[in-house]
C-alpha cells in the first residue's frame, strides 16, 4: 500500500504537462544554439592580434601614399619655381666693361639683367653693400651662374684710393666718437653706444634709476640681453664720470631696491623692529639673510638718516 502511494507520487512528480515539454524543449534549443555559437566563435573567429595588424597595415600604407602624394607635390612646386628662376634670360646685344658700384639702373639693363634683379642690387648698394671684387656680384641673390659668367669678364671694380694704398682704411679716417657717462646720458645718446639700439638703451636707463646710478661699469653685465661680449663692446665707449649715486636709507618704513628681494627687504624691516634703528650700515651684516657679497653690493648705496 505504502509502495503504490510513494510510486504514485513519485510519477506524479516527475510528470511533465505538456507546457512543461514544451517549454524545457525550448529551453534546451537555446541552450544548444549557445554552445554551437560559442564553438563557432572559439574555433573560427580571427584573432585579436591578427585585427591589430591589419590596422596598422592599413595605417602604413595610408601614410606611405600621404608622404608619396606631398613628395610630389613638392616635386610640381620645386619644378614650378625652378622654371620661374631659370626662364629664358634676356640676351643683352652687346656686354661693355662696367663698374657694378656706379652703373646705372639702364645700364644694367642693357646687360641683360631683369628689373627684379636690378632692384635687388640697387637695395643693396642703397644700405651701404659695396661691390670690392667680382664674386661679389655672383653672391647678390637672383644673378644666375650663366649671368654671372658671361658678365665676369667685364667687370671692372675701381678700387677706392685708401683701398689701393693699405687695402684698409686709413687710420683716424673718422673722428673718434665721444665717450658717453652711463649716468647722465638720456635713451638718445645711450643709442651711440656700440651694440645699443632704442629697446637696450631703455633697458639700462631703467636699470640705472631703479639701482639709483651705477658706480661701476661691470654693473651693465646685471641688464638684461647685455652678455659680456656685449659689454666689452660697450665699454670702450663709455665712461663714469658722475658717481652721484642715490642713497638708501635703512631705517625708512619700506625698502625697494634692485639687490633686495621682498624676503629680505622684510627681514631687514623685521631685524630693525625688533632692535631699534641702524646706526651704521655695517649693522646690516646682522641680518641673517645678507651675506658678503650682497652686503658688498648694497653697501654704495646705503645711508643711515
């Protein structure tokens, strides 16, 4: 009796309706088509690396045809200006001797030079180029070497008479320019300094004022773009003849100066606050940030008021 029930309950467990069937019957199928999918992906789909590759082929023959196609657009470009250049000169009906520092625009024209070419050469001479020998013409931009050649032959430098008796110039040819004193001398006259044009005279004139004079040349080395080829040029021309130089005082409330950062204009302050007023400058070798060779540049400037 008990064995009929538990086979009963048993078949009644494990019975499936035929939704049941159906739906595990799908189940299965999806489960299959997974497999199969996985299979099929695992044993035939391309490998990663493989794909990186060709990417980077296709990468490389892209640049290849982009270097390729910029060469020869070069190529066109260098040919087109190259036909500009070399186009068919104009050939003079005859040459004629000629001195290239006197000749006229018409003359050189005649010799078969182009308006572009004479206007190239007269720039030159206009800024003072001087043609001293012959190579001389064959180095102006824009004259050919065929040019050059067939005019070489006719070229006749007339060489200056200082040249021809000491191929140089004559010694005290120009008077000798006046010296200039760095502490009085305005942006105008600190241009007539070797080396100095408007921007670096500016330079120095502010420098000057804001270190209060200069009481040495070597201080010019401290302005900016003056290396020291620079000042060695500048130095033959100038001069310190007033040494007048304005003076810092110590005990005044603020401190600004060229050799004084913030830091240590501030720990000066501090130093005095805390001890009383400077009665010399060599007081201020007690501040812990002057050291000797600051102390040596401030001290001709330095004043105790």
């Amino acid at each position: 009796m008990i064995f009929q029930k538990l086979k009963s309950f048993i078949r009644d467990y494990f019975t499936l309706t035929t939704r049941e069937r159906n739906g595990g019957l799908a189940l299965m199928s999806i489960i299959l088509v997974q497999i199969g999918f996985l299979a099929w992906y695992h044993y035939f789909k391309e490998p990663e690396s493989s794909l990186l590759e060709k990417h980077q082929l296709i990468l490389i023959k892209a640049e290849e045809k982009l270097i390729d196609q910029q060469r020869q657009k070069k190529d066109t470009v260098d040919k087109h200006f190259a036909g500009n250049y070399e186009s068919v000169p104009i050939i003079p009906e005859r040459l004629f001797d000629f001195d290239p520092n006197t000749i006229t625009d018409e003359e050189w024209q005649a010799l078969g030079l182009s308006e572009k070419q004479i206007r190239i050469i007269r720039n030159y001479l206009n800024k003072g180029g001087k043609f001293r020998k012959n190579e001389d013409v064959a180095s102006i931009y824009g004259i050919q070497p065929q040019l050059y050649k067939r005019l070489e032959p006719h070229i006749k430098i007339t060489a200056p008479a200082e040249i021809l008796k000491k191929n140089s110039f004559e010694k005290n040819t120009f008077p000798a320019k006046r010296l200039i004193d760095l502490n009085t001398a305005d942006t105008t006259l600190l241009c007539e300094l070797p080396l100095v044009g408007p921007g670096r005279a500016r330079m120095i004139f502010k420098y000057r004022e804001a270190l209060g004079g200069f009481h040495r040349k070597e201080q010019l080395l401290e302005v900016f773009t003056i290396d020291s080829a620079t000042f060695e040029a500048i130095n033959k021309s100038a001069v310190l003849k007033t040494t007048s130089l304005r003076k810092l005082n110590l005990n005044q409330d603020t401190l600004k100066h060229p050799y004084l950062t913030k830091t240590i204009a501030s720990a000066i302050v501090s130093y005095r606050r805390q001890h009383g007023n400077f009665s010399k400058p060599e007081d201020l070798r007690k501040v812990l940030l002057i050291d000797n060779q600051l102390y040596n540049k401030l001290v001709p400037y330095l004043t105790i008021e």
